[in-house]
C-alpha cells in the first residue's frame, strides 16, 4: 500500500494552510506597530486564529482515520511513516509562511488600516476589498525576503530566551494530536480512547509556556514600540525569532513524535 494517499495529500494541503496562517500571524503585531493601531491588529491576529483551528478541526478526524486504513502488517510503521510525512509538511508551511512574511506584512498593514475604517467589521472588510482592484493590489504588495530586512538585527536584539521556549512551543503544538493518535494504538483497545483524548496533556503543557512566556512580552513590546519606549528593530527581532523557531520546532518534533506517543500512553493507562 502506498504511504501518500489522497487522503493524506488532503491533510497536507489542510497543514499547509494551517501552519502558513499561524506562522503569517506573527505579521500581525508588526504590521500593527507600523500603523499604530495594535489592538486593531489584535482582532485581525484572533481572526486568523479561528481560520487555522476552524482547518484543525477538518484535519484532526482526517489523520486519525489513516489509522483504519493501514495494512494490517507493519502498521504501526506505517502509520509512523506516514505521520513523519504530515510533520514535515509542516515544516514546509512553515517555510512558505516565512517566504511570504514580509508581502503579509504590507497586506495587514493595509488590511489593519481599512479594519480600523470599517469599525470592526470584518465581513465589511472583506466584502470591500475582495474584488478585482483589491486581488491586484495584492499582487502589487508581494514582496520575497531580502537581506535587508536583516538589517540592524543583531544577537543583542534576538531575545534567545524566547527562541528555545518557541521552539519547544512549536514542537508540541505540533506533535500534540499526532503523538495522541499513534498512542492509540500502542495501547489495549480499552485504553485507546483515554489515549486520544490525551491530546490536551501534551499541548495543555504548550499552552501554559504560550501564555506565560510569549504573548504577555510580545504583546508589552509591541505597545513599548508604538509608545517610542523601544527600537522598532526589537520587535523585527521578536518577529524573526518567532517565525525561526517555530520553523525548527516542526524539525525537533521529529525526534519528539515517538516519546511523546509513549508518554500518552502511558498517561492513558496510569490514569
């Protein structure tokens, strides 16, 4: 049996899209500094939150019926094989979000701008913009990365601490269900449900790490820079690291998948 199935293919296009918008969301603070209109810009990061788990949702039952439709023999490697694939489509979303990272920022500066217009109407917005002089503009704002933008970005500007706690965060979040449903199958059957439930222990410990270290200081950096307290530089810097992280936290969660799938099913039983 093959490994890449059309279901999978769909549940890689599901990733792309999900981990393309989480890693263009770090665009948003940015762009909201640049126009001076942060907490505009924090609307728009919440909408681009509910798009990404709005394709979780889709993609979640999608990658645990791989499960069901694995050969009989082997299938505990095949399974792994097939979910190392999804993790490193992952990885490549990852890579696309930070290749268009400098073109979104262009587009939310315009778009926290036109939000702030419409007064918070995200479906005006929307309906506004999403015609053909719109769809041209946005062509108009694509921009690569360039070396330039790296400009003034030193190792005192890099906030080191966040970077290895980003990537520990990136690499959870990434293998949370995955390491849920392969747990599944390491345990009895009576357990096997407890285990897929256990997504939360794995990325419950994530959300704690987001919460307390990340957003507070990304969210006071933003309002410091808007306020001329800090360099704009600082918060290029935060924006840098974040997307770098998180793009070799998909790469950790390779070497994490089948400890943390152990763990789980572990937890399953001891519970």
């Amino acid at each position: 049996m093959e490994l890449i199935t059309s279901k999978v293919i769909i549940i890689s296009f599901l990733l792309l899209i999900i981990t393309m918008v989480e890693t263009l969301a770090y665009a948003t603070r940015i762009s909201g500094a640049r126009v001076k209109l942060i907490a505009t810009a924090l609307s728009l990061f919440s909408t681009l939150v509910i798009v990404s788990r709005f394709s979780t949702m889709i993609e979640q039952p999608l990658t645990a019926k791989l499960i069901a439709e694995a050969p009989d023999i082997n299938k505990l490697s095949f399974i792994e094989e097939q979910y190392r694939i999804l993790i490193g489509v992952t990885s490549i979303g990852v890579l696309f979000g930070i290749l268009l990272f400098p073109t979104f920022i262009n587009i939310f500066s315009r778009a926290i701008v036109q939000l702030s217009n419409e007064r918070g109407s995200i479906m005006a917005l929307f309906i506004n913009q999403f015609n053909r002089n719109g769809i041209k503009k946005v062509f108009m704002y694509f921009r690569l990365p360039r070396l330039t933008y790296l400009k003034g970005i030193t190792l005192k500007t890099i906030p080191k601490r966040l970077f290895v706690i980003n990537v520990i965060i990136s690499a959870v979040f990434t293998i949370g269900v995955l390491s849920s449903i392969y747990a599944s199958m390491l345990v009895p059957k009576d357990y096997a449900q407890a285990a897929l439930m256990s997504s939360g222990i794995i990325n419950g410990i994530a959300t704690i790490l987001l919460t307390l270290f990340i957003d507070p200081k990304a969210s006071v950096l933003a309002d410091r820079v808007i306020k001329n307290q800090s360099d704009y530089i600082y918060l290029k810097s935060y924006s840098l690291t974040m997307i770098c992280s998180k793009l070799l936290g998909t790469i950790v969660a390779q070497l994490l998948f089948i400890p943390a799938a152990y763990y789980v099913a572990w937890f399953a039983k001891w519970i």
